[in-house]
C-alpha cells in the first residue's frame, strides 16, 4: 500500500480524565503502533475530549482543572491534541455527538467540501454562511499542479495544532475546492481519512450492558465511526463482542490492539490515581506525570476522601 491508499485516521478517547493518567496516553501510543503496523493505516493525530462537567460523576473537578491536566499531559507529544468543545457545552454530550461534531468540524477547517468520489455532495459546509467568502485550504490560480494528499495532511496536521476536528467518512472520499464550481470541479488527491473512537475494554464491555447505551447511538459509533480497543487486564473481547448483537454486527469496525504489552487497569485507572494522593502514595508517580502531579498539589485537588 502507498501512503495516499492507506486509511488516515484520528483517534478520539472521551472521557471523565479525572486526572488524566500515564495509562491514558499509553493507550494512545498503543493504538497508534498498533495501527501502523497493520500496514493499513496512519494515525495523524489524537484527541483527548474530556467530559462535561454536568456528567454527574461523583468527585469530578472542574472541567477548567482536567482540561489544563490534560494539556500538561500531552504537552510533549507532536500528535496529540486536547479539545475543550464537549466541556464548553452548556450540558452534558453524548459520545456520538462529539464523535459527529469533530465529523463535521473537519469541513470548516480544511476549507474543502467532502464528497462522494462519485457524487459530488450539494450540502454546504456545516455552519459556514453560504453567502459569505471563505479562503480555501488552496486556490486553484495559485495552485498550478493537483495538491497532493501530503499537502492537505499538512494542512490538516496545522488545524489539529490549533484546534482538533476531522470529517470521518466511511467510504473512500476526495476532497474539492469549495470556492469551484461543483459541475467541472477539480479533483485532488484521493484520500480516506476516518476519526476513530478510542477506548479500552470497559467501555467496549459497557455496552453489553443493557439499556445504558442508546441503541442508534451505537450504530453511529461503531457502524459509521469504528472503535479501536486497547483491552486491559488481559480482556477478553471476543467474548464481550459476542454479547452484543450490535458489536457482532460491525465486528470489522472494531479493532482490537494486539501486542506483548499487559495493560494492567491499575496504570489507566484515574481512581486508583486519587486514592494514591489522598493517601500520600509515593507510587502516584506510576500513574501520573509530574506536570500533573505538580498541578494537582497547587491546587489541592482530589485531596479530601469525597472524590
């Protein structure tokens, strides 16, 4: 496979990070490795989305607090992002939802229109003015030869230093110059790019549970999206995919991490990572970085025994 007929992927976690853990970041360079090595697909970026602060969780800080914990987390990775737009919400989002809104946001950003390679889509971009003139990721006068798909990453790799978004399609896509006239539209490059949820094995198990997902919920998330699962504790996901109709049905759209690496839960787990500052627990070192160590103890959070 060429770099231009690989799958293109972000990964999104979402989650409480309630603090954000040395587990949580490994998962993400797990998911990546394991990815690349599939030979199938480039992992361009990660999102961290933390949740809203209205999610109820007992002990939850404020957002304002895991958003910068999370920033402090990922401030020397060249690939992963934090997105504060589910905790800027005025209530709580589904992960769906936030799954969609990094769908959709991906047509602002790159300025370009994505279609179908063979049916041009007609839908405007999602909350641009259609009377308003937008500047697009290239135009066709200053362009002289057809941009390649390096070159929209490029420009993709720049959005998601400011801001993380990416449109996720399912099928094969090209992008177009949404300035063109969309009867003799210029083609560029033909990429598939797809946002990918991120998640460990108990929240894949969690939806074997009944009546705690939305059942059409589930389908967006692993029908349209897809799910990569780095399982902890040695999991069984075969097992738990098989009580689930709905994960039997798009069992190709989950992949499953498969490496020598044990992910013991204790490395993930934000709670075990509370408990060992609330009791002074010099291992905390083995679940947090000192960034967010150092963070917590300024501002004295999850000192007291209620989170």
């Amino acid at each position: 496979m060429t770099e231009t007929t690989k799958t293109h992927v972000i990964l999104l976690a979402c989650g409480s990070f309630n603090p954000i853990t040395k587990g949580h970041i490994q998962m993400f360079e797990r998911a990546r490795d394991y990815l690349h090595k599939t030979g199938r697909f480039i992992v361009i970026g990660g999102i961290v989305s933390p949740v809203h602060d209205s999610y109820g969780k007992q002990g939850l800080v404020s957002s304002r607090h895991r958003l910068i914990m999370c920033q402090l987390a990922v401030q020397n990775s060249d690939w992963i992002r934090v997105d504060p737009w589910e905790c800027y919400q005025d209530t709580w989002q589904t992960t769906c939802s936030v799954l969609e809104h990094h769908r959709d946001l991906m047509k602002r950003v790159t300025g370009c229109i994505l279609s179908n390679v063979n049916t041009p889509s007609m839908t405007p971009v999602t909350g641009q003015p259609q009377n308003e003139t937008t500047q697009p990721v290239y135009q066709n006068s200053n362009v002289p030869t057809k941009p390649t798909a390096a070159k929209i990453l490029g420009k993709v790799g720049q959005s998601l230093s400011r801001i993380c978004c990416v449109r996720p399609p399912v099928e094969r896509f090209t992008f177009v110059d949404e300035n063109a006239n969309l009867g003799t539209v210029m083609r560029y490059e033909e990429i598939e790019l797809r946002i990918l949820l991120l998640c460990g094995s108990d929240l894949l198990e969690s939806f074997c549970i009944p009546g705690l997902w939305n059942e059409a919920d589930m389908e967006v998330i692993v029908g349209d999206f897809g799910i990569v699962v780095v399982p902890r504790d040695a999991a069984d996901t075969d097992r738990i995919m098989n009580h689930s109709s709905i994960l039997r049905k798009y069992k190709n759209n989950i992949m499953v991490v498969k490496d020598d690496i044990n992910h013991p839960m204790s490395v993930v787990s934000s709670t075990k990572s509370r408990l060992a500052l609330q009791h002074g627990d010099g291992h905390v070192v083995d679940y947090l970085s000192q960034p967010v160590i150092d963070y917590i103890l300024k501002s004295q959070l999850y000192i007291n025994a209620s989170g």
